[in-house]
C-alpha cells in the first residue's frame, strides 16, 4: 500500500500527470513506497499510524518522478545522427544510495552496528606469553609475568 498518494505527489509536481498516466504513476508509487519501506525496516502504509518523514516522502517522489519522465533510463540523446545512450542506472523506480541513505537517516536507522571482540590472554599468567609471527619462525613475546601490576 502506497503511503504517498497521487494527490501529494502531483502538489509536488504541478500537477503535470494527466488523467491517462494517473494509473502508471500509482503504481510507481506502490513500488516506490514498498521499496521505502525495505530501506527504512519500518512499514508505514500499515495503518499503524506510522507517521512518514517528509524526507522519506520526498525522495519516494524524486524516484517516481524520475521513473515517470525517463522510463527507459536513458542517460543522453544526441539528435544530429540520432543517438542515446542508456544510463548506467536501471530503469524504472529505484534509489540511489545517497536516497537509501537519506531514507535510512530519516527513519533512525544507522550504518554504525558493534561486534563482541575476544581477547588472547589467558585467564590465569603462570608463565610469559608468546605469540606467533606470520613473518618469522621466531615468536614474539606477548605478555610476561613481570607487566603485572
């Protein structure tokens, strides 16, 4: 279920879809909002009450409208000896990772996780410690009884 209506969107925009497109732009809209709703790990079109960020709104319509006025992705078009070019993105409705991030940030989600890290040491010093070196034969001291305080 799309979060952003026709209505939201076309305020954005000027209203510049018409009747015959209004269809097509709806399910841009779907798509878009559902692929929004991945990124963010949050769904807003649920009818929990959810309320949707304006940044996440925003960059849903910047897609649509995106997929709406290129829908075949072309990157150029030269019209002396006509030519284009696709673009290196796909076509249709997709985010650039500036976009997913801007949807991540918006609904609170970070890149930042943490990892549990495991010492060497042992539990208890009865002798010096020698690690390996991947470099030498020689191993390295590591700790001694002497570095306790």
């Amino acid at each position: 279920m799309a979060f952003v209506t026709l209505h939201e969107f076309q305020v954005r925009y000027e209203n510049t879809v018409p009747p015959a497109d209004e269809e097509r732009v709806d399910a841009f809209l779907a798509d878009a909002c559902a692929l929004a709703e991945n990124i963010a790990g949050t769904a807003y079109g649920d009818g929990s009450g959810s309320e949707v960020p304006g940044a996440i709104m925003s960059t849903v319509c910047t897609a649509v409208r995106r997929a709406y006025d290129n829908p075949m992705g072309l990157g150029s078009e030269t019209i002396g000896d006509y030519s284009w070019r696709v673009s290196s993105a796909s076509a249709g409705v997709y985010f650039t990772p500036a976009e997913s991030r801007v949807i991540r940030r918006a609904a609170g989600k970070t890149s930042v996780g943490t990892i549990e890290l495991q010492g060497m040491l042992p539990d208890t010093i009865d002798d010096a410690q020698y690690v390996n070196d991947a470099g030498s034969s020689e191993p390295i001291l590591y700790f001694d009884r002497e570095d306790l305080p």
